[in-house]
C-alpha cells in the first residue's frame, strides 16, 4: 500500500535528493555575502541577488511529503498536461510539462518492479518545441499490474541533469519518488491499451495525486 505520511511528515519541508551540485555552491554563496554585508553597504547591495538565488533555489528543489492518490495509474510529474497522443501501437502517451517552478521530482505511476533504466543521449531544446523528441531522456520500463508501463524524463534547455534514485531491479510503490529532473522539462507516460486517460491537455497534474486514467 503507499505510504501515507503523518501531519508532522507534510508540514515538514525536505529538499530533493541531487539537488546538492546545484544547491551548497548558491546558499554558501549567499550566507558568505550576507556575512559581508555587516561590514559595507556595497556588500549588503552585492549580497541580495546571491540571497534572492539561494531562495529561488530552495523554493526550485523542495521535495514536499504527499497523500498519494487512490487509483490504477498516477501521475508521475508536477506540471500540465502538454499533449495526449495515441501511438501506433496502441498505447496513449500522455506529456506533462514541468516549468522551473514545479516540484521537479518524479514518482512511480504504479506500484511494480523496474525492468530497466536507460539514459539515452541527445540535445536541450524547451521541452515545449517538437524538437524536443531528440532530447537527453532517461526511459524507465516498469513490471506492473497493467504490464509494462514505459515512462520517459526528458531533459530541456534549462535542465541538464536527470538524476534516477532508483536502479534496475528494484520494486517500487505506486507514488515512490524515483528520479529528478533539475529546473523541469518534460515528462512522458504510455499508457497501455484499453486504459482511457481521465486528464485532458492543459489541466494541471500533481506528482502522486493526480489520477491519470478512468475507471
């Protein structure tokens, strides 16, 4: 069953795991010029764009604890859903755009067990352009209830990093963190046919809670 954190647990603010690379360098920076400030004005003037990006940086990588949803498939990203299409094959890949002011860490749809990991090289076009289809990305595959569940996290032009938390092999609960993808992008999910898609382009999605298909 997914885990249901306690009133303590979602009032607590934690970071993402991966977001250190990024993150010390920024809030060091900001801590060492408002300890400057005390001595000079020009200090304290310096100081305030290195503490507005030290907050901005914290607000990006908060990682906040979820009731997660009841349901087959749940949605994987924070975001709004770019586009529904269905694939050749059957399936219904449902996108979900994640801007740099979305929580930028993914969950696993469905409870079940990887099969595989792949991180696939390519370019950093916006997750919006067409283009983006050639895109860095890392392709999970998941052993599920419904089969195998294909689920893609697409790097763009601000995020250059996709960071898995989990490897091959590993069994997953449905709404487990699995993955970030530093500053958004893009998140594709394929659903498997017969599964109608409950979401529609443009509505708003919550990693965890949103519900993706229909009963």
């Amino acid at each position: 069953m997914p885990h249901s954190p306690s009133s303590a647990q979602r009032g607590r603010i934690r970071l993402a795991r991966g977001a250190s690379p990024w993150l010390l360098p920024t809030v060091a920076t900001a801590a060492l010029g408002l300890a400057r400030a005390r001595r000079s004005r020009g200090a304290a003037v310096a100081a305030v764009p290195a503490t507005a990006l030290a907050a901005g940086m914290l607000w990006f990588f908060r990682d906040p604890e979820r009731e997660i949803a009841q349901g087959r498939v749940i949605s994987p990203a924070d975001g709004v859903v770019q586009s529904i299409m269905p694939w050749k094959d059957g399936r219904t890949r449902v996108a979900i755009f994640m801007s740099p002011l979305n929580v930028h860490v993914n969950r696993a749809p469905l409870a079940g067990t990887v099969t595989s990991v792949e991180h696939v090289p390519g370019g950093f076009v916006p997750a919006f352009n067409k283009e983006s289809e050639n895109n860095e990305r890392v392709v999970w595959h998941f052993d599920t209830e419904l089969g195998d569940i294909e689920m893609v996290q697409i790097a763009g032009a601000v995020a250059r990093r996709i960071v898995p938390y989990i490897e091959q092999g590993a069994k997953v609960e449905q709404g487990e963190r699995i993955g970030l993808i530093r500053f958004g992008s893009r998140v594709d999910l394929y659903l498997p046919e017969g599964v109608e898609v409950a979401v529609e382009v443009g509505q708003p999605t919550t990693a965890g809670v949103t519900r993706l298909d229909c009963d």
